[in-house]
C-alpha cells in the first residue's frame, strides 16, 4: 500500500491551455497502466476556492464508478463538483454554489432530487417529445437552407435550448439568453467569450425567481409549477434559491453537455465516414450511448473525502479533493474492446459520461439521450452530404470537453 503520495511531475490534467488543444489521452492512458491513482499539485491560481495544494487524479473506470457510488466516504457539498473555478472566485463564493443539485449530500440531496425528478420522469419526456422531434425536424431544414455555417450554433445547440424552454416553459425567444449565460459561466478560462460568469449566474437566478414568481400566482401544467408548488403527494416545493440554481444546472448541463455531445459525435462521423454510413442505413439504438461515451462533455468532477478512505492502492486522507476523470475511464482499456475506435453498433458500454451510477447520476441523462437520437436521426434523413469545411475549435477550459466552432457544408 502507498504510504506517501506518488506525484505525478507533468501535466495538470484540469489544465485549460492543455484542454484546448485536445484531450490528454496519452496522458491518462499512461496514468491507467502505472499510476491509476496520483496526486497532483496545482499553483495558486488553479485552486481557486480551495484550500489544498493539489487533487488525487483518478483515472480507471473502476475507481471512478466506485467513487461514484460511495456517499459515506465522498462529499460533493464539501468542495463541490466543479474541479477549476474562476482563478478569482473566494473561498465564501465557492460556497454559495452549494444551493445547487449537484452539490448536495444526502440526505438533502436525497430529498431536493425527489422533488426536481417530477420533472423528468419518462411521462414528463414522452409528453414533449413530439414538439422536440418537430423542433429537431425545422432547426435542420433551417440550417440546410442556409447552406453551411457554425454546426455549433446552427444545429448542435438549439434542440437543447428549445428543450430547455419547453420544459421551462420558458418563451422560446428567451433561449438566446440562456445560451449566451450559461456559455459565459463556463467559459470563464476562454479569453474569445465575451461577459463575466458571475454577472451572467445573477441573470440566470433573477429570471428563474421571476419565473418561479408568475407560475406561484399562475399554475399551469408544466415543470416550473411542479417544482415551487407543494405536490399532490405532500411533497415541498423549491425555495427561490434552490430553483434558481435549479435553472441554472439545467441552463448547463442541459445546454452545453448534450449541444457538445452532438458536436463531437459530427466531428467523429466526419473522422469515420463508414461509421456514418452505417447509421444512415441502419440507425442502430446503441449509437447514443458511443457518441455520448466518445464525446464524454464532461471531463472531470470532484469529491472531497469526508473519512481516510482506501482508492485503489492508496489511502485518501479526510479532506483530500478526489478528481474522477471520466474522459479517462470512458477509455480504459480494461472495460472496453478498443475503445479508441468510435464503433456505433458497440454492445458492451459502461460509459460514465453521466456521473456513473451513484446518487449523483444524471437526472436528465434519458432526455439528453433523446435529443442525441433525434438530432442524428434528422441530420441523417434531411443533409446526409453535409462536410466539414474547417478545422474543429475548441473551448478553453478545464473541465468541460467544449467546442466553439465546427465550420460545415450542409448540402
């Protein structure tokens, strides 16, 4: 067993200048087969909120998923989930996030997702799903009108918006503010996005409340009303905070993973041309699941350990930030055949794109999938010609897989 912390003397894997060229795939594969689990150390200004000098990188699919599951050991209220904060952000700001989902324990956490997941359940999905495969159907011939442009913009990230704001019942002509706000409270590592993530976080919170505010006085039969109203079954509503970081957790990780997703899984067909005429012919069910595992959005989040807890050969003391690399995981070798190949009809795929199968599993995970299916299903049946025209650019930033540009011919 390791009794000191083996450091690993390179990169900083949550690094954004490193992010924004690629992946470190050598990196981690190097790190699976001689030093799964390794602690690295940051400067400064790379721990914003923190205070620790460093994190345990975690990068098999078995730690990672063990992790994922292990509540009593790991917190996400301690820390939180987001591994890089802006380089300014305070120890007392880092906090304020802890209204949010994600960064609950339980049992509140327990209890706060029981209340958001009236708004997900399978009859919440299939009661829009119509509207979204119209929506996906005109954000296509929209763009095949067009010609060519940003497939970013164009095409990966409206289904998500427009999905956002039928679930919010937010006016559709609102989506350009979402989109604008949750890119500038991402992209805060990214000199080229205009705005300031803070000012763009207090938009999102007073517009939730002013939400929250109208459905109080006015019901209607939608997700906003369920979600700050008393339920049938006795149920509590949100408080205005809660529901305001509520929106702003669905503004991001209903907005940029999936739109990234759709993204990433283009550029991968561009790079695999068989494979896309494969989906052409057959559309096969476990297409999503290989573009989300090959798109993997979300690169990494954070725990902190709440007890000295054992993670692999190493022993993880009590207030030790944990970093599970799903980017790693979701091709370690060990788990699955290949997996440097994007193969559509893959069978066997335990992907952890979604948080793994813990407390902290993606509450949206089936309507992303959705969106992933319709999407591919209309590019498929209305611009299969379409090409790409310029080279892929990336997002800056140290835990988000994002992509700001990907220049295509639709016709």
């Amino acid at each position: 067993m390791t009794t000191t912390p083996l450091t690993y003397d390179g990169l900083d894997l949550t690094d954004p200048e490193q992010m924004e060229k690629a992946v470190p795939h050598d990196a981690f594969r190097h790190l699976r087969e001689t030093a799964p689990v390794i602690w690295v150390e940051q400067e400064p200004e790379a721990r914003a909120g923190f205070l620790d000098t460093g994190y345990w990188a975690v990068t098999k699919h078995a730690d990672v998923a063990a992790i994922s599951k292990n509540s009593k050991d790991f917190s996400t209220q301690r820390n939180g989930v987001i591994v890089r904060f802006a380089p300014d952000m305070t120890r007392d700001q880092v906090e304020l996030q802890g209204a949010m989902l994600i960064h609950h324990d339980p049992p509140s956490h327990t209890a706060m997702r029981q209340v958001i997941s009236r708004g997900f359940t399978p009859r919440a999905i299939a009661a829009i799903e119509g509207a979204l495969k119209e929506r996906a159907d005109k954000i296509v011939e929209a763009a095949l009108a067009k010609g060519s442009g940003n497939f970013v913009e164009d095409l990966a990230a409206e289904l998500p918006l427009q999905a956002i704001a039928e679930l919010l019942g937010v006016p559709q002509e609102d989506r350009g503010k979402l989109f604008d706000w949750s890119n500038q409270m991402l992209a805060y590592d990214d000199p080229e996005v205009e705005g300031d993530e803070a000012v763009a976080a207090a938009e999102i919170l007073g517009y939730a409340m002013m939400l929250a505010d109208d459905r109080r006085k006015n019901p209607k039969d939608d997700i906003i009303t369920k979600l700050v109203t008393v339920g049938e079954d006795g149920e509590g509503a949100l408080t205005d905070d809660e529901f305001g970081f509520f929106v702003i957790l669905l503004a991001v990780a209903g907005n940029e993973t999936t739109r990234n997703a759709i993204t990433h899984g283009m550029q991968a067909f561009f790079e695999n041309p068989d494979q896309w005429e494969l989906y052409k012919a057959e559309r096969p069910a476990t297409a999503v699941d290989e573009i989300i595992r090959w798109a993997t959005p979300v690169t990494v989040f954070q725990r902190t350990a709440i007890n000295d807890v054992q993670v692999g050969d190493v022993t993880v003391k009590e207030g030790d930030r944990v970093l599970m690399f799903y980017s790693s995981a979701n091709f370690d070798e060990d788990v699955f055949e290949d997996p440097f190949s994007f193969n559509i009809k893959r069978e066997n795929n335990p992907h952890v794109a979604f948080g793994g199968h813990g407390a902290h599993y993606c509450i949206g995970a089936n309507l992303a999938r959705r969106e992933v299916d319709l999407m591919f299903n209309a590019i498929a049946d209305k611009m299969p010609n379409l090409k790409p025209t310029g080279q892929i650019r990336r997002l800056r930033s140290g835990w988000i897989n994002g992509v700001k540009e990907l220049h295509a011919d639709y016709s």
